[in-house]
C-alpha cells in the first residue's frame, strides 16, 4: 500500500476520482457508493467540493487559490487545509492520484 | 437551550416590505437590527451611527460602485457583510464574492439558513450557499486559467506593439496611429494584425475587449510615445 502518510509538501501531480464511485444527495448530504451499491462515505460541502475539482486536470495549488479567493483565507490556511482534505480522500481510496510531466 | 450570540445587524433593501420581512427574521434568529437602510446613503450613514456587527445587504445596492461601497463598510467600520441576491446564479455570486462580500445569501434561503450565515461570518467565516461552492471553485479555476492564458500571449507583445495597442484602445485609425508613431500606414498594419495574432483574438475589436477587461495596459505599463 502506498504511503500517502505524509503531508502533500511536494506535488504530487493532480488527483482524480477514482473509477466506479458514484455521489448521491441522501438527505442533505453528499454520500459517494461503490459501483455494487456499497455505501462508502458521506461528504461535507467543502470536501464535496474538493472532491468534485479531482478531475485529474486541476492542480491542487489551483484548488487552493480558488479556496483563497471563495473564502478569504490565508494561502497557508487553505493551503493546508485542502492538504488534509486530499490526503484524507487518499487514504480512504476515494481519489488516485496522476504524475503531471 | 441555545446560546447564540446576538449580533447586531443593520438590514439594507430598497423594498420596505423586505426590509420588515428581514428584521423579523433577524430578530427571530435572536440577533438585533439597530438600523435599517433603503439606498447606499442611508447605508453609510446607518453604518456610520450603529457600527453593526453585520450589514444585510441588497446585491443591487452599490451598482457599479459596490465593491468601494462594500469596501467601506467591511474595511473602515469593520462589519461583516452579507449580500442577498434576488436569484441564486453562479455569476452574482462570482460577482459578490470578488467584490470583498463575507456571504451570500439567496432568495430561497430559510430561517435557519438565515441564522447559520449570519453566525458564520461573525465567526470570520465566508458564508456560501450549500451546493453552490463546489460550482464557486470550479468558476474560479477556470478564470484563473483563462487570465493566466491572457497574461502569457500579452507577455509576448513587443513594446512597438504595445504602442500600438494602447492607440487601438483610444480609437486611432491606422492613418492616426501613423502619424503618432512615424510609421507608415503599411507598417501600422502590421503591427496591428501582429498583435491580433499575438493575442490570439480575431478582430481588433476583440484584442481591444481583451485589454480592457484585464486591464493589460494598466497592469503592465503602456509604452506611451512621447
């Protein structure tokens, strides 16, 4: 298994969603499914949010610009939050992730 | 029971009966309107006097001098503000968000939504509408590329080019532009369909709206003939 256990300090390249996960709106909430049904994890507006920018095209640092300038936080801020956020979506297996040459 | 923080808000709409339908809800939300406002004069003025915690407000408030009028209000008396749009379209909340808003609120929202967004910018959060930040980033991202393509094919343009396209944008015919530059009307055209291609627009109408909606000029220098 890979270890994603340290924080994205160097790029990483871009994430993308992995195969077969599909998102439905179960009251209120985002909740993603595998393609047999199976229920995998619920998300909250923000990871959600993230979570549909992992399009393999979008560079983190993009996301964290855009967070930025949507939420008026310090670079650093978004910067590690979004960090958290991708790694926790690594390590659930929800997101694989792409080398950009 | 709850605590909740009791904030207090000055409400702004030019409609009086969304002006009372607001303060009933803010007061029901357990929070105080200390003022409320029907155009952007008695908004400053009822920012000035009360100091709100929070300023609702109507996005058509401001027009084309929102972002200052907004400025004034977060920057100079500190309040947060929410803007409370008529319809919940991506492009005002693009439109809010740039101008320095701390919310945005739509017309569908709830009494709890209403609560919730004013208790989130207290607390120094951005209030966005559920659904709508994913659509936000998205946006965002995609401005961002396109105006870093803009800034790359600009930086290709040559100083002589610059010269030209700053006659572009003030209307000069080719024949002025020959005159201004001491160039000759062939040379003049030249330029011009260089700097199209450079652009990578089709007309010089378009090089022209490309300047002025990314303010290349003013960003990067002009290179005004003396």
């Amino acid at each position: 298994m890979t270890d994603h256990s340290e924080t994205f300090a160097e790029p990483r390249g871009r994430p993308s969603q992995r195969a077969g996960i599909e998102a439905r709106r179960v009251d209120d909430v985002t909740v993603l499914f595998e393609a047999d049904g199976s229920r995998l994890c619920a998300l909250n507006e923000t990871a959600l949010a993230l979570w549909d920018l992992c399009d393999g095209h979008t560079d983190p640092s993009e996301m964290v610009d855009a967070v930025c300038t949507a939420c008026g936080v310090p670079r650093d801020t978004a910067a590690a939050d979004i960090d958290q956020a991708l790694l926790a979506l690594t390590d659930a297996g929800l997101i694989e992730w792409t080398a950009v040459r | 029971m709850t605590d909740t923080v009791s904030c207090r808000v000055v409400v702004a709409h030019p409609w009086r009966l969304a002006r009372e339908a607001l303060e009933v809800a803010i007061a029901s939300a357990g929070h105080q309107v200390v003022a409320v406002a029907h155009d952007e004069a008695s908004l400053v003025e009822a920012t000035q006097g009360e100091h709100p915690d929070v300023v609702l407000a109507d996005e058509h408030f401001g027009g084309e001098g929102a972002p200052a009028l907004w400025e004034t209000i977060r920057v100079e008396h500190g309040s947060r503000l929410l803007v409370l749009a008529r319809e919940a379209d991506q492009g005002a909340l693009l439109r809010v968000i740039e101008a320095g808003s701390d919310g945005f609120l739509t017309n569908d929202l709830d009494l709890a939504q209403l609560s919730r967004a004013v208790a989130s910018v207290m607390a120094g959060e951005t209030y966005i509408p559920p659904g709508m930040l994913g659509l936000l980033l998205r946006e965002l991202i995609v401005r961002r590329r396109n105006e870093d393509g803009v800034l790359d094919r600009f930086s290709r343009v040559s100083r002589r080019e610059r010269e030209i396209l700053e006659l572009m944008v003030a209307g000069a015919s080719h024949q002025r532009m020959a005159e201004v530059l001491f160039l000759s009307p062939h040379t003049v055209r030249t330029h011009v369909q260089k700097v199209i291609e450079k652009l990578g627009v089709h007309s010089r109408t378009e090089a022209v709206a490309m300047v002025v909606e990314y303010d290349l000029l003013n960003r990067f220098g002009s290179s005004a003939p003396s």
